[in-house]
C-alpha cells in the first residue's frame, strides 16, 4: 500500500470525481483510476462505487476512508518533524479547542512563551475530542475529560462570572457571588453546548434554583454586548468589555468553575514535544487562575 495511492483516493473521495482528482494531483486519470483499481484488489474490498454521475465510497470505503487519512496524516507529520529536526526550526504544533480557549490561552500562550503552535482551530467544546481524533489537529484543548485511549494532563480551572453594567445592582457588591443572589435576576447566558452552561445549569438543578432567561447566545462577546445594553446580567469566561464589571460565581459556598484538558495522540510522532508544551502551559495557567480566576 502506496502513500501516493492513498492520496489518489482521498483526492478522489474529497473532490467526489476522478477526473477532478487527477487534476489535483497532476497525473492522468487512466492512471489514477488504474491505481485505485490495484489497491482495492490489494485490499480484497471496492472501496469505490463508479456511476456517471461521479464516484461514492462503498461501505468498505468508509470504513477504510478515516485510516487512510491517518496514515497520510502522519506521514506528513513525520516528513515536518524530520525537516524541523534537520532545519534546527521549530516544531509547528496544530491546537483544537472552544473559540474562548483560543482567546484567552492559546494565544496569550504563544505570544509569552513562543510556544510551537503553527495554528489553532476553533470547535464547539463537544467537537474538539473528535477532530483531534479524526487528525484534524495535534492536540486538543476541552472541558470535559478526554476519551479513554488519549494522552491526557488536568490543565487546571477557570472561574465563571457574571459581569454587569455599574448600575446594576449586583455590580454594588464585592466578593464572590453566589448563585442564588443571581439566579434573582434576568440572565443571559451561553447555548446549551457550551462548558460553561453546562455547569450553570448542573448548579442550578443542584440547588432547586429557576432562572428568568432573558438571552442565549452562541459568542460570549454577544452576551456580554446584551448584558451591557441592560439586558441582563451575563454569565461567561471572558474577560469584561463594554464597561462591565464581573464578580465570580459560587453555589453553596464552592466556585462554579470549568476544568480545561489537554489531550493528544499517545504515539504521535511529536509526543515528547507535545507532553513538554502541555506541562509547561499547565505551569503557566495556574498563577493567572490564583491571580484573577479567569485567563
């Protein structure tokens, strides 16, 4: 089994046409066609259905599509660490998370301690663990314990706040705020997918608590932007903006928090690389979350 075929069937499976695959890759179609003729006899399956409406994958080929990719995948991977390693360059590291995270870690990360990210991918916080998994990144950065199978390392917390305009009255007190003062009044809060709403909500089952919703948003920028028109009072990660001013959230007594995790393939080629930069940013949240409890 060739790399060179398996890029043939990608390219063929993506673009959903052999005709437009060979012009991707810059070879005859006869040929690429001839080739994936060879690997499905090599394989004993058809990984192809051939109609004149285009090409479809078989059940076999679905089956065989997410190993194909990893296999290009990390012999790409392999290829980059190799010509860093020979380069004296640095190793060029892929990151998947919740937009947040990348707002308020990732990049703050990168830009103090020039760590060897190349990108970072934004992904709803149930996504991040499957596009890790599917290759779409190196790492992954969620909140929520990893699948079983990965490498993974507890990075630490992060408070959830409630900001408000100075003239609200929960802006007047000073300290944590607990649940029950808010859940008082309209609030205005993150969609049922994210971490942090997730964690509203379990609290506020835990301790028999309704709520007035007064806004559910998908950006924690647009709750804070209703929150400051005197919509309600916002409860997000984010640090305030508009003039807003946020207390920490506590429900009976405790801090309503999301825990963050990192996690990554335990035989990635750059695994070494990878367990270094996650304890090294592990090292380097906890002051900030001891600080001002919230990154």
């Amino acid at each position: 089994m060739e790399l060179r075929v398996l890029r043939y069937f990608l390219a063929v499976v993506d673009s959903g046409s052999m005709t437009a695959a060979a012009a991707e890759v810059r070879v005859a179609q006869p040929s690429v066609s001839r080739q994936l003729r060879d690997l499905e006899r090599e394989l004993g399956v058809e990984l192809l259905h051939r109609t004149r409406r285009g090409v479809h994958l078989t059940a076999a080929g679905r089956r065989f599509l997410p190993v194909a990719r990893d296999l290009v995948l990390r012999a790409a991977r392999g290829t980059e660490l190799l010509q860093a390693y020979g380069n004296c360059a640095p190793l060029d590291l892929r990151v998947v998370c919740p937009a947040s995270t990348i707002t308020h870690l990732v990049a703050p990360y990168l830009a103090e301690r020039s760590a060897p990210f190349a990108d970072a991918y934004a992904a709803e916080p149930d996504e991040v663990y499957p596009r890790l998994e599917a290759g779409a990144a190196d790492l992954a950065i969620g909140t929520s314990p990893p699948p079983a199978g990965l490498a993974a390392l507890r990075l630490g917390r992060r408070r959830i706040t409630a900001q408000t305009p100075p003239a609200h009255p929960l802006s007047a007190g000073s300290g944590d705020l607990d649940l029950c003062e808010l859940a008082a009044h309209p609030l205005i809060l993150s969609g049922r997918r994210s971490a942090v709403r997730r964690a509203v909500d379990a609290a506020l089952h835990e301790h028999g608590l309704h709520i007035d919703l007064a806004g559910e948003t998908r950006s924690e920028a647009m709750a804070q932007a209703l929150a400051a028109a005197g919509r309600g009072a916002c409860v997000v990660l984010d640090t305030p903006q508009f003039g807003l001013r946020a207390r920490a959230v506590a429900a009976g007594g405790a801090p309503l928090t999301i825990t963050l995790y990192a996690a990554w393939d335990a035989d990635h080629y750059a695994r070494d690389e990878i367990t270094a930069v996650v304890s090294d940013m592990s090292r380097w949240l906890e002051p900030l979350i001891l600080e001002n409890g919230n990154p």
